[in-house]
C-alpha cells in the first residue's frame, strides 16, 4: 500500500510564505533611470495608470488602496519626476505628495551671453527652443543681467521662471556690493557699470587687470574716446575670431566701440561678480591703452606710441588682439 505524506504547516511558517506571497507581488519593477510627467489636473487612477504604463509601480490597485489609505489622492502633486532603480511604492506616493520633482543642474559660465545661455538651456532639455528664451531676455532687456551661476531648475519651468531665478541671483549680489537697492532713480547708473563689467568680463581674467580695464574705460568715457574694445566688435559679429580684420574692426553696429564713441546700448554678457567689483572700484592709472598679450594676460600703455610697439610685440603671437585703425588719433 501506499503511505500517504501528510504535510502540515505551522502559523509561523504561513505568516512567512504569506509575506514573500505579498512581497513578490508588490515588488517594484526594475527601471533605468527615467522621467515621467504627471500631468496637471489628473487624479489618483490616471496618475496611477501613468505609473503603471511607465513600470515605476506595479499594480494601479494597490497604488490607489495606499493613496486612499494615506488619505492623499487630491494631494499628489504635477510635475517630471526621476525614478531609478526599484522604487517601493511608498517612496513613490511620498515624491508625489511632496512634489519631489526632477531637477536639471546647469552651469552659466562668467562671461556668457544670451546667446550661450540660451544654449545651455537647451541642451540640458529645460526648454525647447532657444530662440524662444534669446527673444524673450532681448525683449526684457537681460543682457548683463542674468547672474552666472549653478542652478538647479526644475524640467517643467517656464522661460520666465529661468530668468526671475537669475535676475533675482544678479539683484542680490549686485546690491551686495553696490550698498544700495536697484531702483528706478539709479537705473541708468547700474546699467553703465554692468555694461561696463561685461567688457572686462571679456577683456580680462587676472583680478588686478580687471580694475586697471576699469580705469581705462572710465578715462576714456570722460575724454571721448572711442573704447576701442575688441570683445564688443565680436558680439556686435555674434561670432568670435581668432584675429580681428580691419574689415571687421570698421562693422556697422552701435555696439563697435572702435567706430562709436561711449558704452554700446547694452552689456554684451553677463558678468560675474569680479567683474562688478572691478566696475565698481576701477584703480586708476596713467595708462589709456590695453591690448591683449594672447596669453590670458594684458599690456597696458600710456601714450598712443607705447600701444603701436606693444602691437609690434604681441602681434604674431594674439589670438584676438587690438589693432590699429588709421585716423583712429
């Protein structure tokens, strides 16, 4: 005959294969890392559906007994969020309810213009297009004005949103060092240190040249003296060469300071905060000229005559330097 096997089980072990029963079909499902947007004005079984179709949770059943256990369904919130990994589903209703959303790291270099940020941002998926966001910081006049910096903005952020946070950076350290609040009354006056700022910005990056470029810029300003700044020749070109031309020297813009006496009508990039200081705080000398070294570093001359045998000097050797334009004095 036969023996029959009787198996039997104690509580502990049902309450065990019981938790493993429950685990294994809880288990969170295994992502890379992925964004995925929960849309505005959705509730909890299509931001459940949504999760689902995207694998960062399981069961839309259990995604909503919890929700509805934790009282939180009209509480989760829209926006990108980052999964990676298994993400168990309270860590899920968790970043919801919290709003937890995705943030993008960028970097604006000292130094950057419109045109570079809006490449930046681009690039880092924070906006679509960048002629969108060059358009709208023309249009509000942000050039120089925008604080190079790191940022973390959320995916969803609207261009207005990128450039408040930014402006409010400026605003900040600006008036850090300025000792005085931005206002209408002394707008003028902020306007033509940050323009000026953003011409060292460009034409120098030893701290001590800075100030000495200051002192020139201002000099030149009370004398009416053309700037004769190369930097402002290649954003009124929106290219940078590796040596200027004569031809390029003598361009058509209000922005060539080597053709127009004064400041050009906007800062061309966005200074960093050495800058401004050095705007601030120009040391002055006998000197009138500054001509690039094309090693990073500047000669600086006091007459006419020292600036042409610096030119002789530095001529072969300049990436990107100051040249003579004849009538000039």
């Amino acid at each position: 005959m036969r023996k029959e096997i009787k198996i039997t089980f104690s509580i502990f072990e049902i309450l065990f294969f019981g938790f493993l029963f429950i685990k294994l079909i809880t288990l969170p499902p295994y992502v890379e890392r992925k964004l995925v947007e929960i849309p505005e004005n959705k509730n909890a079984y299509e931001i459940g559906k949504i999760l689902k179709e995207q694998r960062i949770i399981k069961n839309i059943k259990w995604f909503l007994y919890w929700t509805n256990r934790y009282n939180v369904q009209k509480k989760l919130k829209s926006g990108i969020y980052e999964f990676s990994g298994r993400t168990p589903l309270k860590k899920v209703i968790e970043k919801l309810v919290k709003g937890e959303i995705a943030l993008v790291r960028i970097v604006i270099p000292e130094g950057a213009t419109i045109y570079d940020i809006g490449m930046i941002l681009e690039r880092a998926g924070l906006i679509k297009n960048k002629d969108e966001f060059i358009e709208y910081a023309k249009n509000k006049n942000l050039e120089g004005f925008l604080f190079p910096d790191t940022y973390y903005f959320p995916y969803n952020i609207s261009i207005e949103g990128i450039c408040l946070k930014m402006w409010k950076n400026f605003k900040n350290v600006f008036e850090g060092i300025y000792d005085e609040e931005i206002n209408e009354k002394n707008w003028d006056e902020v306007k033509k240190i940050v323009t000026v700022a953003s011409i060292i910005e460009k034409e120098a990056s030893l701290s001590y040249e800075r100030k000495i470029i200051a002192g020139i810029i201002y000099k030149r300003l009370k004398k009416n003296i053309p700037i004769e700044s190369c930097s402002t020749v290649e954003y009124a070109l929106g290219y940078k060469r590796k040596r200027l031309t004569k031809s390029d020297l003598k361009v058509k813009s209000p922005y060539n300071t080597y053709i127009h006496k004064g400041l050009p009508p906007t800062p061309i990039c966005n200074p960093g905060k050495d800058s401004l200081i050095a705007a601030l705080n120009p040391t002055k000398t006998d000197y009138m000229f500054f001509l690039s070294k094309g090693d990073g570093t500047n000669h600086f001359s006091k007459t006419y005559k020292e600036h042409l045998e610096a030119i002789k000097i530095y001529l072969s050797n300049q990436t990107n330097q100051e040249t003579k334009i004849d009538g000039a004095f």
